[in-house]
C-alpha cells in the first residue's frame, strides 16, 4: 500500500480534506443557502415585521417611546384622512398612464428592433441605455432640459412651431403628474422593450414561414403568431410594472415634490410625508402596510382572474 | 379564405360577372385578372421593399434620436462654459470645450465625498448580494432543503415590497440599532432590494445547467464541493455577471434609501448629494449638476457598450433599479 502522504504534499492532503469537510450536506447548506436566509431575515422580513408592529402604535420620531394605538392609526386613513384617498387615486392615474405608455412604445420598440438593419448593436445599445440611467440623474437632467426659460425642450418645441411660447411643463395642476409619468417613460419603457425583445427572439422563424407560405399577411402573421407568443410576458410585465409604477417614489419627487396645488402628492409621497416631515412614524408604518395589502389584493386578483400560467411561476 | 385574397393566384376574387371569364379557365394568365388588386401590390417587390424599409429605418432613427439627444444633450451642457450652459439658443455642439465644472466638482464641493460614499455601498452591495445570491441559488436547486419553495416564493414576493416603503421600517429599525448614517446600513438596505431578484435570477440560471456536468465530476472521483467550485461556479459566469451588474446599477443610483437612511451631509451619495449641494437655496448650481450628472453617467454607458449581453439577460426576467 502506497503511503498517501509520500505521493501528495501534505498542503494538498490537507485542502482535500478541507474540500471533504465543504462537501458533507450540512456544510453544503451552511454555506450556500444559510447566508441567504439569514440575510433575508435581517433586512426583509424583519423590517417588513417591524412596520406592521409600528403600525399599531404611535411613534414619533425624536421620543423613544411607542405607544401603543391599536387600529387607530388604521381607522384614522381608512375613514378620516381624504387625503390618503385622494393619494391612491393619483397613484392609481399615474401607474396606469404610465403603464399604458410602457406597453404600447415598448413594445412597438422591440418589433421594430426584431428586424435587421445596419448598426443593430449601437441602436439596441442605445435604446436599453435609459433602464441603466439613475432615476435621479434622469431627474436632474429633465429639470435643466425642461426649464421654463432656457430650456431646450422648450425652445425646440417653440422653434418647431409646435408651441406659441415656452412653459413651465410641471407647473400646471392639471398636467404635471402626466408629465412626469412621460419623463419617466423615457427610462422605463425599456422594461418592456427588453423583456418582449426576448421573448421575439425565441418564437422560431419557421412559424412565420410556414405562414406566409399559407398565404398570411403581415397583420394576419402578428394577430396569429407574434401576439400569442407574447401573452404570457405581457401579462407579466404589466403585473410588475403596474406594481412599480404604482410605489414609484424618487422620479415624482425629484420633478415636482408634492406638485403644485398637491397635485402629485401620490401615496407613496404622501406616506414619506408624513414619516419625514410630520414624524409620525407609527402612521408612516400604517399607511405603508395598508398601501402593501391594497396592491398585494390587487396583485392576486390579477393572478387568478387572468393565469399569466408558467411565465410567472417561481421555478 | 382570407388568406388567398391578397395572393396574386388567377381566379381568385375575380369579378364572375366580367367578361374576362369568357376566357378559358385552363388558359387565364395574371393579365386576366379583374377583380380589385390593393395599390400596394401593385408595386414591384423592389419597391415595396423599399417602402418597407424606409418606415423600418425612420421608426428606428427617430426612437434611437429621442434616447439618445437627451444623453449627449446632459454630457455637451457639462463642457460648456457658464454663460452657454443656461442660453437661450444654443449650438448643438459646444463652440467652447472646458473641464471648469468638472475641476470645480472635484476640488471645490463635497463632491469627492459623495463619490466616496457611493462607491463603497455600490462595492459592498455587488459583493455582498452577488456572493449571497449565487451560493444561495446553487443550494436552493441541488440541495433538497426543507421549505425551499415556500421561501423562493416569499423572497419574489418582497420583490414587490417598494423601496420607499421598505425605508421607512428600515429607518426606525436602524435608528433604533445606530445604523443610520453607516454605510453598512445602506448596503443593507439596497441589498434588500437587490437581493429577492438576483436569487431568483441565479436559481433560474442553475437550473438550465444540467446538474450531470457535477455528477459525472462526482463520478471521476471530484467532491461535491469540487463539483461546485471548479464545474458549476465557471459554467454559472454569465448569471453572475448579469447580477453584478443589475446590483452596480441598484445601488449606484440609489436615491430612495440613501435620501431616508443617510441624514448627515457627509454620508450623502452621489444622487442625494447632487440634489442637496447644487440645488440648494434655489440658486441651481448648473454646471456643477451637469457634471455631477456626467460623472454619475460614465458606468451605465461602459456597461451598455461592454457588457450588453449579459445586462439584458438579467434585465429580461425583470429588474428593474
């Protein structure tokens, strides 16, 4: 019998037997999974845990002290403050203009994008450029760019004979927050252009053969095949989308704050609001959880009256 | 029968009552046809092809346009010297080049700080999250842990779980443990948002890899975690990028949880800070913000010209920063 020792330096003995310990299941999960868990834990599910916990109470923000409210807090926004109702319905407009604009500009983005034309990479580089834009960068930028007297959307649009004069597009009460949810389209429709460009690219082109050799039309093909194919995404991304635009917080409150007249006080602004500047953390915390369970119940609905089936399934 | 409308076949839509169909039905050529033909096919391919394209072309040209003028717009503005930056009619490509902003920025504001503080938490938050998201996902699809799906369910659901929403706990809770104004603190919470999407991207990603590439290192006499390290993690590497990248951009323009966790001057980041130094006391500072903007620019245009593959792999199962 061979000595190990004599024909393995014992450095490598030792990292095989290091490798060896790695490798028994316990240490296996310890190291892959445990991490992980823990991790969540901490900044997941017990945050989210404390909210609900404060939510019960009142906290202010400088006093140490929580005192304990019940549903108060509860009851107070649910059938006393017509500013939370008000907040919702502007959250409500904004997701779903925003959301209305994703869909239809990205997805008219990423067919013409399943085309070839020259320059495909620096195109496509381009337009999924806006997604890896910081929102507030973004922000910043349109304020300069939007400015009411040196701007240069504005004096374009004047130029171009599109407007009589320049305007201050986020001044006005009426339009402001449908401004903003524009702006914000420039980065987000991207969301929608790359999750849809994907999906295009896996439906083979022998659908589309076969087809125009049965004598489909350009529309005919689209209808049949490309819209079926995209069903399972589009409701996906809609979900996700109509979620985020519905919680979006950094763009609106970069552009406009609380809007003129409170115009774009959306939920999520009014919420920081009230955490941040009134420093009532505990009614901060109950908003939060009632704003959570109203798009969760949303979400869920969605989920079971339309199926968006394997698409969204977790594995 | 709608599909043979439009073909160009003889016989089909003709008007019966025509008298072309006097014509022996053996014999009837395309020239025989009467019934109503589209204008459009009465075009030549080439020429349809060229109308085809040119619609293909300006689509393209005008939506590239409309991204890419306000990204060059913002980087232009930040060489102009003062008196072009905020001009009624300016040129499109600046008569003047001068770095003045650029060299007020670095050494004549808090700038540098804020650029410090960003790229520790954005350093911390891609370690941090893409260590904890590839181990985890490698467990979670070869390891038979008890309640795993349950918890990949929990974690894609506090995917939907807002930032704003998520700082307001995490800043009682913070403020309760002294982690306000930290930048552990801020790594958490931006990994926080990071996190539930990366581990479901990379336990997508591991399952796609054939888990017999392990066995069959297994079976030649590798350990499992030999398995894992020298087969699975270089077979994994594009995931992995995707999700280092999707962490860089969460954190580096985190704007958010920065504003709510980070409340002393000194630990804002380079999107807190833009907004609280050069927007201060409605005196906007615009070349300042310019350049400040231009900085904050330069990864996401490496990384869309780089690295496109592997960001819009990750991008395409839906993050979003």
């Amino acid at each position: 019998m061979i000595d190990v020792e004599t024909v393995m330096p014992i450095s490598r003995a030792r990292r095989d037997r290091l490798y060896e310990f790695l490798s028994q299941r316990r240490m296996m999960i310890g190291f892959t999974v445990l991490p992980v868990v823990l991790l969540f834990t901490l900044i997941l599910a017990f945050p989210i845990l404390w909210a609900v916990a404060a939510s019960f109470h009142d906290i202010h923000a400088f006093d140490p002290e929580w005192h304990w409210v019940g549903l108060e807090n509860y009851v107070h926004y649910l059938f006393d403050d017509r500013v939370f109702w008000h907040s919702l319905w502007l959250s409500a407009s904004f997701a779903a203009v925003s959301v209305a604009i994703h869909v239809v500009v990205g997805t008219a983005v990423a067919l013409l994008l399943n085309h070839t034309f020259p320059f495909k990479k620096f195109v496509s580089a381009v337009l999924f450029l806006p997604f890896l834009i910081p929102t507030a960068i973004l922000g910043f930028g349109i304020t300069y760019m939007m400015n009411s007297t040196f701007g240069i959307v504005n004096w374009t649009l004047v130029d171009l004979g599109i407007m009589e004069t320049t305007r201050g597009w986020f001044g006005n009460p009426d339009t402001a927050l449908y401004v903003v949810a524009a702006v914000n389209s420039w980065k987000f429709y991207a969301l929608v252009t790359i999750m849809v460009y994907a999906r295009l690219q896996s439906i083979p082109s022998e659908h589309y053969e076969t087809a125009k050799i049965m004598g489909a039309n350009a529309w005919e093909r689209f209808r049949d095949i490309t819209l079926p194919n995209l069903k399972g995404v589009l409701f996906l991304v809609v979900l996700l989308d109509t979620i985020w635009m519905f919680f979006k917080f950094d763009i609106i409150w970069i552009l406009t704050g609380e809007g003129p007249s409170y115009s774009t006080r959306i939920s999520v602004i009014y919420a920081y609001q009230v955490a941040f500047q009134r420093t009532a953390l505990g009614d901060a915390a109950a908003i939060s959880v009632l704003l959570f369970v109203i798009v969760g119940a949303g979400a869920l609905t969605y989920f079971y009256v339309l199926e968006p089936a394997e698409e969204v399934r977790a594995e | 029968m709608s599909h043979e409308v439009d073909r160009e076949g003889p016989g089909h839509g003709a008007d019966r009552e025509g008298p072309s169909h006097e014509v022996d039905r053996e014999e009837a050529t395309i020239m025989d046809y009467r019934g109503s033909i589209p204008v459009w096919r009465h075009l030549r391919y080439r020429h349809r092809r060229l109308i085809r394209r040119s619609i293909l072309y300006v689509g393209i040209a005008f939506v590239t346009l409309l991204i890419l003028l306000p990204v060059l717009w913002m980087l232009t503005s930040a060489v102009r010297p003062v008196g072009d930056v905020i001009t009624r009619n300016p040129s499109l490509v600046p008569s003047t080049v001068t770095v003045e902003h650029f060299a007020d920025l670095f050494f004549d504001s808090r700038f540098p700080i804020y650029l410090r503080n960003t790229v520790i938490v954005t350093a911390g938050v891609v370690l941090l999250s893409t260590t904890c998201a590839t181990l985890g996902g490698y467990g979670l699809t070869r390891i038979d842990v008890p309640y795993k799906r349950t918890f990949a369910r929990g974690v894609l659901f506090t995917y939907m779980f807002p930032p704003i929403l998520l700082a307001i706990p995490m800043y009682i809770l913070w403020s309760n443990i002294g982690m306000i104004n930290t930048h552990l603190g801020l790594i958490l919470a931006i990994t926080a948002r990071v996190l539930p999407f990366s581990l479901w991207l990379m336990w997508k990603f591991f399952l796609n890899v054939p888990y017999s590439l392990e066995e069959s290192a297994q079976m030649a006499g590798a350990t499992r975690f030999q398995a894992f390290k020298d087969i699975a993690l270089p077979i994994a590497k594009p995931g992995i990028i995707a999700v280092a990248i999707l962490a860089f951009a969460f954190a580096w323009g985190d704007y958010t949880m920065a504003l709510v966790l980070m409340t002393d001057l000194d630990m804002f980041v380079i999107t807190t800070g833009i907004e609280a130094s050069f927007f201060a006391g409605g005196q906007i500072d615009w070349g300042l913000v310019l350049a400040g903007c231009a900085v904050a620019l330069i990864p996401p245009l490496l990384f869309v010209y780089f690295l496109q593959k592997y960001y819009v792999h990750g991008m395409s199962a839906g993050g979003a920063p």
